[in-house]
C-alpha cells in the first residue's frame, strides 16, 4: 500500500530532528484504525490522543472513544485523564503531552498524534507560543451570559467583528475557545493567530490522512456513526452524566451531547430529575422533538463540524 511506502520512507530518511507521525483529518474518517495499524506496523511507537473530549472520563460513547478491545495492545496516551466538571487548556495539553512524548523518545519509540482537535494538534508540532494571558472572570462571566441570554451565535459575531480572520478557524457553537478567543483580544488588543504567526515543525513530521476527498462518502459514514451512536446507548450516557454533571459545563454543551440534553429536556417522561422547573424550562417543555429528529439534527451538526475540520486540515496537505 502507498501508505505504508511513505512510512517506510519516512523512517529511513535522514534528519536531525526527532520523528513524530500525525494522523489527521475529519470526524468519522477512520483515524482512529489508520493510527492503530500504523503503530502495529512500525512496531515501536505509541499513540497521543489530540482529541478535546476524550481526556474527559465517562463520555464514552459520544467522543467515539476508542476500547480496549481497538486499541489491539497499542499504547494510548490522555484518554481518561480528568472528569467533566473540569476546565483544561490548551496550554494544559501541550504541557501534559509534552511528557508523554519526552518519555516516548526515551524508549527509541516513535510518537503518533491522532484524532481531531486540531488545535491540540498544532500546539504540540509547530513552535509558537500559547498566549499564557490569565483569565479575567469579569470578562468571560458577561460573555458566559450573553451566550446564555442571546446564543453562541451573538457572541460568536462579536469576535468576527474583533478578529475576523480568527473566527474562521472556530465554530459558533464552540463556544468556549469563542470566548477564551475573545478574553485574550480584549485583554491584549492581539490576536490569538499573533501569538503563532510564525510557524515552525518542531519534529521531523509525517502528516497522513485516511480521507481521501470523497465527500459523500464521509458524509455517509458520519450518517452511519451517529446512528451507531444512538444505538450504543448515548442517551443512557448522558442521562447518566447528568446525574452527576451539570448540564452546563462546557464539555456538555458540544456535539453529540447538547442535542441529547435538549432531547431529554424537551421530553420530559424521558427526562428523570428531581427538582422544581423555573418559568424558563417550562416554557421549553412545550417544544417537543423526537428521537428521530435529534438523531438526524446531530448527523446535520456533524458534517457541518466536518467542513470546518477539512479547512483546518488543508495547511497539513500543503
């Protein structure tokens, strides 16, 4: 296979810089598989997950987390690695990462970076700095209600209007990096693209992909996921973490599980919480979705996500 023709040549090559493999490209396009076939075929390397979701523990089923059953004896790295109610940066990740990848190349092995926070993924091969700008609580709890009050989108048009060209990079319903994004534009009147503007590959790196630009396909299979998903029980994960979660932590808030949460609220014989309704929530008990319709609005929210990665992965291919 011509994949394996570029690792083999990957790895003989000549370079004084260490050797790192990443697997990227959008949701539902095999990364995971590719990442665990390439780790047996090499033999000695260890994977990194670089996915935002799956360091939580307990959100299992809607991060697509990989089993041990996938993992096929393959090492894997910040999976598990702290509970939802938690907040984790970006810069946490690198720092944590780093570790596992110093430690890698201790044992003469090769690190993979695989799954699909792209974000994740750049801070640990390029080498620019992370704006280390404190969180000003004044700042983020307006915005934090302005998107509760208004919707993401609203605040989401405020950093299009501070910093357009960064707002290309995120999506309006992620709204966190949003209002992080935000924080650190009114606080320093920069840019988060200023602090990593110039970029330079910190390994010698092997960038691979499983898509192969057959857009109907991967739509399809995104199509087939959510609806594996569902079936693997996701309604029973969230109701379970709601029992211990609130639904607004962020985590809670992004694909797969924000659907779910309005699913149950806007269903309420579904929906087994002991406590009083405020005005708010009765009100939203009168709009009523079926399982079928979340099912299909969580499949629309997924390719939209998918179009936005495949951008994000386009300065990988050049």
């Amino acid at each position: 296979m011509e994949i394996y023709k570029k690792i083999d040549d990957f790895l003989s090559s000549d370079n004084w810089k260490q050797k790192i493999i990443v697997v990227y490209g959008p949701t539902a396009s095999w990364k995971t598989w590719l990442s665990i076939e390439i780790a047996k075929y090499i033999k000695n390397a260890e994977i990194i997950s670089t996915d935002s979701r799956q360091i939580f523990s307990w959100m299992d089923i809607g991060t697509w987390k990989v089993t041990d059953e996938e993992k096929q004896g393959v090492i894997h790295h910040m999976i598990d690695i702290i509970t939802p109610d938690k907040n984790y940066s970006v810069w946490e990740f690198k720092v944590e990462a780093e570790k596992h990848i110093s430690d890698i190349y201790s044992k003469w092995k090769i690190p993979i970076l695989c799954w699909w926070t792209g974000l994740y993924i750049d801070s640990l091969i390029y080498d620019f700095d992370i704006p280390k700008v404190p969180a000003d609580e004044k700042i983020r709890s307006k915005l934090e209600e302005e998107a509760e009050k208004y919707g993401e989108q609203f605040v989401y048009d405020k950093l299009v209007e501070l910093d357009s060209e960064y707002a290309k990079e995120l999506h309006p319903n992620n709204i966190r990096y949003v209002i992080r994004a935000l924080e650190v534009k009114m606080i320093t009147w920069k840019s988060k693209k200023d602090f990593r503007e110039e970029k330079t590959l910190k390994y010698d790196t092997l960038f691979i992909t499983p898509y192969n630009g057959d857009r109907d396909f991967l739509y399809n299979r995104i199509n087939q996921r959510v609806g594996m998903m569902f079936d693997d029980w996701l309604i029973d994960e969230v109701r379970s973490l709601l029992k211990t979660y609130s639904k607004d932590y962020f985590w809670m808030r992004t694909i797969w599980y924000k659907e779910v949460i309005d699913y149950l609220e806007w269903n309420w014989l579904e929906y087994n919480w002991d406590k009083k309704l405020s005005l708010w929530e009765k009100e939203k008990l009168w709009i009523k979705l079926d399982k079928e319709e979340t099912i299909e609005l969580v499949k629309k929210h997924n390719r939209n996500y998918a179009k936005k990665q495949l951008t994000w992965f386009n300065k990988y291919e050049k």
